[in-house]
C-alpha cells in the first residue's frame, strides 16, 4: 500500500505543477469561449450542420475526420475538403446557400475556416484517438449523436465531461490501462 502511494506521489508532482502553470495561462482562453457561447447559432463562422452531412446524407464520420483512426487528434477537415463537393456549379445547399457562399470564399482566399473547438482536454492529458477507433469504441458513445445535430456549438453533456473520472470509470469499465502515465505526459 505504502509503495503504491509512493508510485502515485511521483506522479502526481510534476502534473500539480504542469496544471499550475497551465491553469494560469488557459483562464482568458475560457472566458473568450463563453462571450462567443452567448451569441448562439453565431459561435461557428460558418453553420455547417452535422445532420444534413452525416445523418441525411450519410456522409462518414471519418470521410471528413480522416486522421481519427491513425493519429491523437481526429482532425478538422480543410476547406479544400468541403469544396469537392461545394465548388461553382456543384452542391450551393438549398436550405442555407448563403452559407455556401462563405466556404467558397474561404477557398479562393485561402483563409482556413476559423472553426472554434469545442472537445478540449489540458494540454498535461494525452487522448489519442486512434487507440479507441482500434478499439471500438464509437464516435458516439463520447460525443452523442452527432449524425442527429445541426450546428454543432457545445459538448453533449449526456456522452461525457471530458474530466478525469469519465475516462477512468471507462477505462476500468473495458479493462483499459489506469496508469498516470499513459494519460500525463
Ligand atoms: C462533411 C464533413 C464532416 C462530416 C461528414 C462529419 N464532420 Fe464532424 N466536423 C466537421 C467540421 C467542419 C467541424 C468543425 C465545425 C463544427 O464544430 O461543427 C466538425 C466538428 C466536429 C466535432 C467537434 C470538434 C470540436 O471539438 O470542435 C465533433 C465531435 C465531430 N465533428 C464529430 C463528428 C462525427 C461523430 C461525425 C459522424 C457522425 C462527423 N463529425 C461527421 C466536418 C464533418
Ligand atoms: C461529400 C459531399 C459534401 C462535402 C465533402 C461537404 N458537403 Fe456540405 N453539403 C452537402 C450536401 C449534399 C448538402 C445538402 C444540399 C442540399 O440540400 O441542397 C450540403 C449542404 C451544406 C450547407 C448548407 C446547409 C443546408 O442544409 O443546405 C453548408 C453550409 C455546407 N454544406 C457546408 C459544408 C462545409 C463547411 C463542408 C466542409 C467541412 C462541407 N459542407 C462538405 C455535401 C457535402
Ligand atoms: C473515448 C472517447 C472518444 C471517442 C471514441 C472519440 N472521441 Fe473525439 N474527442 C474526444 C476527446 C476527449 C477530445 C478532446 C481531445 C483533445 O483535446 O486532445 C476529442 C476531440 C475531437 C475533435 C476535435 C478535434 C481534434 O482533432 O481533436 C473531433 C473533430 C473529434 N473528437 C471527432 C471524433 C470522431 C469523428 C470520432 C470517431 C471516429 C471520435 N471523435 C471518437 C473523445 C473521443
Ligand atoms: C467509453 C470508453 C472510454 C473513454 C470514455 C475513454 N477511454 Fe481511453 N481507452 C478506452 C479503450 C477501450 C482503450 C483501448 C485499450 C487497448 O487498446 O487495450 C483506451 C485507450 C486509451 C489510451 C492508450 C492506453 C495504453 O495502454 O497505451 C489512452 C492514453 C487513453 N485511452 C486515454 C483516455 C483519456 C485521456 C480519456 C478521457 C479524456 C479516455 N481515454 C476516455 C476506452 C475509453
Ligand atoms: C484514463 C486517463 C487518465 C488516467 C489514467 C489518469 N488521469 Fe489524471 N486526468 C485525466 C483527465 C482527462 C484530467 C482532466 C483534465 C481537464 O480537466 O482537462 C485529469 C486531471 C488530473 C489532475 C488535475 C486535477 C483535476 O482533477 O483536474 C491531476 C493532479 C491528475 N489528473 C493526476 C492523476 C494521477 C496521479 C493519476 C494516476 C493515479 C491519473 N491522473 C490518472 C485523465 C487521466
């Protein structure tokens, strides 16, 4: 018992510290997210809606996040992406053409879309995406029904809140590793 306590105390120290330091300099970050939260459907530069893509037309998840099953991050996808099908002539998108519009000016300017993140762990927690697509574990079972949501503004807070006692009633759950080491770097 006394060894375990130990094991957990050295690895403890250096992420108090990391989350020290790191906490300080994430605080205004936070704040800006909320004074954007507040203006509803406007907190995305462009109101691309999951549902008409991937519940509609079924368009795969990882068609768009392609890096998912072999990288840490699943990816945003580039305007380059969107344009396949948005070009001049193809796809203007009957319901919101205007919004059509932007994509293909983000394109010839060649601007990429100021998307604003919304899944975000600390930069001391490692989450790396394709260890849990190699194991199954489905988009949503963590981000909710996605297929099912127009523009995407916040986490679902049914799927999950990203603290650390989510990943390891998970972990312990699917017999996953509950080491400090493999979540902190
Ligand atoms: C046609 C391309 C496309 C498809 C298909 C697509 N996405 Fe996305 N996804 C995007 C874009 C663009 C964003 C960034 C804008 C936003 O947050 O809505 C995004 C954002 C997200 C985010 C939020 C990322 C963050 O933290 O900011 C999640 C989660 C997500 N997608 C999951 C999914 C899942 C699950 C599916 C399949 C059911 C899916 N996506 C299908 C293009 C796509
Ligand atoms: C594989 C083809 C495909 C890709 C890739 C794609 N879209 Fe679409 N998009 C569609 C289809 C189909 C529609 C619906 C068209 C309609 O109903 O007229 C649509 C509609 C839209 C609309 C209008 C909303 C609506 O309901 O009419 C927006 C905005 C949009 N897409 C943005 C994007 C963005 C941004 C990307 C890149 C992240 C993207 N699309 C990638 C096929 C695609
Ligand atoms: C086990 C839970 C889990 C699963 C399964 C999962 N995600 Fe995530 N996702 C997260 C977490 C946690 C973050 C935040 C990661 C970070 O900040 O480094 C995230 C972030 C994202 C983002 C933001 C951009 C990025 O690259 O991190 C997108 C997009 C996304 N996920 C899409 C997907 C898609 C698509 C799938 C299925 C192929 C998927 N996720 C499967 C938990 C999950
Ligand atoms: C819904 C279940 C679930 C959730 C939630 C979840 N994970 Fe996992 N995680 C898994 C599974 C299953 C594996 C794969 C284990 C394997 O490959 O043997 C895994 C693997 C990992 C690995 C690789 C472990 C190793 O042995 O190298 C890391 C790191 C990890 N997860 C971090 C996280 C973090 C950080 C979170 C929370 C932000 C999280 N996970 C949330 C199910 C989950
Ligand atoms: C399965 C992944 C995972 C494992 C295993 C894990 N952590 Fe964490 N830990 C996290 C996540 C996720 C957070 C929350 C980060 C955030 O809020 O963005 C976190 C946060 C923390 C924090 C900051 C305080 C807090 O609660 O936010 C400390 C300290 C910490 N972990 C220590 C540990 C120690 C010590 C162990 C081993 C006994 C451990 N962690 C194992 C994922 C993990």
């Amino acid at each position: 018992m006394k060894r375990l306590w130990l094991v957990a105390g050295a690895c403890l120290a250096p992420i108090l510290l990391a989350v020290a330091l790191i906490g300080s300099r994430q605080a205004p970050e936070d704040e800006g997210d909320t004074g954007m939260a507040e203006q509803g459907e406007l907190s995305q530069p462009i109101q691309f809606p999951h549902d008409t893509h991937a519940g509609q037309w079924l368009i795969d998840c990882q068609y768009c996040h392609f890096s998912a099953e072999r990288s840490v991050d699943a990816g945003i996808p580039p305007v380059a992406t969107c344009i396949g099908c948005h070009r001049e002539g193809a796809i203007s998108g009957r319901n919101n053409p205007a919004e059509v519009l932007k994509v293909r000016e983000y394109h010839d300017s060649g601007t990429p879309i100021p998307w604003r993140r919304i899944y975000k762990v600390s930069d001391h927690v490692n989450f790396p995406h394709f260890r849990h697509v190699a194991a199954g574990v489905e988009c949503q079972t963590c981000h909710g029904e996605v297929q099912e949501m127009g523009v995407l503004t916040e986490m679902d807070p049914a799927a999950g809140n990203l603290k650390m006692g989510w990943c390891v009633s998970c972990h312990l759950e699917r017999g996953a590793s509950r080491d400090c080491t493999v979540c902190h770097y």
